[in-house]
C-alpha cells in the first residue's frame, strides 16, 4: 500500500452524482411530522405552504435511496469540492498515540462550513420553483452566510434572523451576510408577532435557534413568493449534507482504509447525518460496523438529556411537531460560543438511529472544547469552528484511550468549518472569562412540561 498522504483528494469526476438516502435502509423509519392541530402525519400539500415542493417530496420520501444532484447543482459544488480527507498526521505525534486520525475538512469555501452543500441546494428549488426570495434562521451564522451567498448566486432575496447572541457576538458574520446582500435581524426581534410574543414571555433573552425558526416561518408564510429554508435537522437537510460522507468513504477507500470510530459534532444533526450516512448504511445493511459518536455541548444536551417524544420544532410551537431528542422548545439554552449547537432537539432521523442503539452520544464542556481547540489550531495549522471542536474534542480523547491501551484504532471526525469569526470566544477562553453552564435537572424538567400531548 503507498504512504497515505497528508490530505487525501478526489478528483473532479470522482465528486457524487448522487445524494444518499439514509432512512431507506432504515428498518425502524423516522417518525413523521404531526400536523400540531389534528396530530395527523404532515401531508404534501400542507409543507408546501412552508417549504419549497421539491424539498417537500425530498422531506417525505424514506424509501429512495439515491437522488440525483442537479447538474448545476454540481457545477456549483466544483468551486470548492470535493473537499479532503485530511490525515492529522502532527496531531497523532503531538498525542504520542497509535491511533490514526483523519479529519474530513468542509471549511474550503467563503461560507467556511458545510452548510453550503444544503443552501444552494435549497436555493437552486426555489429558484426553480419561481419564488422571489427565501427565510431562515441561524445561529453561529454559518448557514446565514453559505444560504446569503447560495442566494446572490441564483439572485433571490434572502432574510435571515439571527439568534441575537451572536448576532452581538459575531458581527463580522453578520457583516458577510450583508455583503451578500442578505437582511439579517436579531433575533427575537419586535418584527414579528412570535417574537414579541417571546419577547413578553423572556424579556432581555438572548434567543435560540428555536426562537429565530419562528420568526421565519411567520415572515416566510405570511410573504407572497416566500419560502421558509432549514440548515440542519430536517431529512432533506441530512440528504444533501450527505456528499460528506461519500467522499470521505471514497477518500479512505483509495488507499483500503477503514475508521472504526467515526465522530461529529451534534446541534440538529446536518453535519453528522451527512458524515455518517454511507458508514451507516453499511452498518444497517449488515455490511460493515462502525462505532458512531455524537457530540454535543453540555449546555444544550439534547441527546443525552433530553427526552424522545414529538415535540414543536421551534419556541414559537408554530412549525410541525416532530419526534425526536428534545430539551423542550421553550428551552432557551446558555450564551455558549458554539451557536450552531444551541437547538432545543435533533433531527428526527439520527434521534430514531439513537433509540436504536446504532450509534452513541456524549457531551462536553465549553473550556474543554476550547482546549482542544487550541491544541488542534497549534499543530494542525487550521482554527477550527467552536462547533466543529467538540468533535476535536472527542477525537481527541479516543486517541488518548488508545495511547493507554496500545490499540490501534482509526478516527474520522468531521471538521465542519473554520472559526475566524469566532475570534471574540477565542478571547474569552484566553482571558479566562469563558464559563461553563450545565444547566440543572430542574431547569428541564420545568422545559419538559411544555412537551406536548401526543399519544
């Protein structure tokens, strides 16, 4: 076998011509989206008053396995993929363990995540579908940024509404946003009727991701030519993030290599659905096994706190219910610095491979994530996203457990995106003045009283 090389590339031709359906090798299916007024499964026509209708049918179908991506789909994706595998090399020496670690990296573009492989899938339907512009939400901002710059691409008009700590902790994304010609409100704003609402009920919150889907949900369907867009959480999400993990497979597969441990950072679940999918699919095929680990932030722990039962995708309850992980949506989660975690539950989709027992989840601390952070920006050159650190993080720490055992393990991870913005976090850790929150049982059991009664 040659010498694995630093980073790992496809060519061109070798990028994927198709997305990859997870739920149609699930034997135990995600739950559907409940109409919140009859509890009846969400029909067609009923999404489509949210959502664009090709998304629909992509949100709805959990028996194709494959769907074609768009050739200006993919005309699009050659300005930045496919994306490396990179083998982590400095970081295995600095650990002094046997482990190999490689990491898919998806920060190579201007929106510096992944988030972009979705966006401009959702821009490109909308588009098609012959609507004027779309709204969203996002939290660290790196959706707002890749959906803005998916959208001055296709020019259609795009409103974000940013959860309103980083909106303050984060301008310069902001700042990209509107570069892009995007509108960007913090959020909860008095624009709305659900955020004034909110904004009774929490005065002077910082907001959530939960409290931002609600406002663009009203604005989207109260706008003629509108269209609401999701970043994470939703299937058709998780479908289009999957060329994540079919290049990296086909990455490893170029020189036989197999991970055993596989690892990514969870809020909704877009970048883990999407790194995981082929390996999982092997593994509900019975092809192949894999350990799968989910990383949360201990502030917002919805998979190894939260509860599995259908519950409002959003604080304002005026979106679907949804099964899933949840922390309750009136869960407003502490200010940590990785925004893009802060969602009160988890995609439908990897919340059932969870009941399952096919993969397994933990959370950790923000300073520890931070630490890893920083001793992964010191020997690998790249400095990653607060988001992307918790699986740095876990990585991390499986590599140590193989340094004290001898074993000879392989880590993939997926270094979701860059932290340049997040500079003002970075700071904070190094001023000492980052704190952890953990919020107490209390606290959720008062959030989980909001759960509402579905039989």
């Amino acid at each position: 076998m040659n010498k694995i090389p630093y980073k790992i590339y496809l060519e061109e031709n070798e990028m994927p011509q198709q997305w990859y359906n997870l739920r149609a090798d699930m034997k135990n299916k995600p739950a559907p989206l409940l109409n919140p007024g009859t509890l009846e499964p969400m029909t067609a026509e009923e999404l489509s008053g949210v959502f664009c209708e090709e998304l629909v049918k992509q949100e709805l179908d959990d028996t194709t396995a494959y769907f074609d991506i768009p050739q200006e789909i993919r005309d699009f994706y050659k300005m930045y993929r496919p994306s490396p595998v990179v083998r982590a090399y400095c970081l295995e020496e600095k650990l002094k363990t046997p482990a190999k670690i490689y990491y898919k990296f998806e920060g190579n573009n201007t929106s510096g995540s992944h988030k972009l492989n979705s966006a401009i899938a959702q821009a490109y339907y909308a588009k098609k579908q012959g609507l004027k512009g779309v709204t969203t939400e996002t939290g660290a901002g790196q959706w707002g940024t890749a959906l803005s710059m998916a959208c001055s691409y296709l020019d259609l008009d795009c409103k974000v509404y940013m959860v309103k700590v980083s909106y303050e902790q984060k301008p310069f994304r902001r700042e990209v946003m509107r570069t892009y010609g995007a509108s960007v409100t913090p959020s909860p704003s008095m624009d709305t009727n659900v955020g004034r609402k909110i904004l009774e009920a929490h005065p002077g919150t910082t907001g959530s991701l939960g409290c931002a889907i609600s406002e663009a949900v009203e604005v989207a369907t109260t706008t003629e030519g509108y269209r609401y867009v999701l970043g994470s959480v939703l299937n058709q999400v998780l479908l289009h993030q999957s060329v994540i993990g079919l290049e990296a497979k086909a990455a490893l597969d170029k020189y036989g290599v197999k991970p055993d441990i596989i690892i990514g950072c969870a809020g909704g679940g877009s970048n883990l659905g999407g790194l995981i999918a082929p390996f999982m699919g092997e593994k509900l095929r019975g092809e192949a096994d894999y350990r799968i680990i989910a990383v949360e932030p201990a502030s917002c722990p919805s998979f190894t706190r939260g509860k599995y039962a259908y519950d409002f995708c959003d604080t304002g309850m005026v979106c679907p219910l949804a099964k899933m992980y949840t922390l309750g949506s009136n869960f407003i989660p502490a200010p940590n610095h990785a925004g893009g975690l802060r969602y009160h539950g988890m995609s439908s989709t990897l919340s059932q491979l969870y009941d399952d027992g096919l993969m397994e989840a933990r959370s950790v601390a923000q300073t520890d994530v931070f630490k890893a952070a920083e001793e992964f920006a010191r020997v690998e050159g790249i400095l990653p996203a607060p988001e992307s650190s918790h699986a740095i993080k876990a990585a991390i720490d499986e590599a140590i457990k193989c340094r004290e055992t001898g074993e000879e393990k392989t880590i993939l991870f997926g270094l979701t995106g860059t932290g340049y913005f997040d500079l003002v976090a970075y700071e904070k850790f190094h001023d000492g003045l980052m704190e952890d929150y953990v919020p107490t049982d209390a606290e959720l059991e008062e959030s989980f009283k909001t759960l509402p009664k579905v039989d």
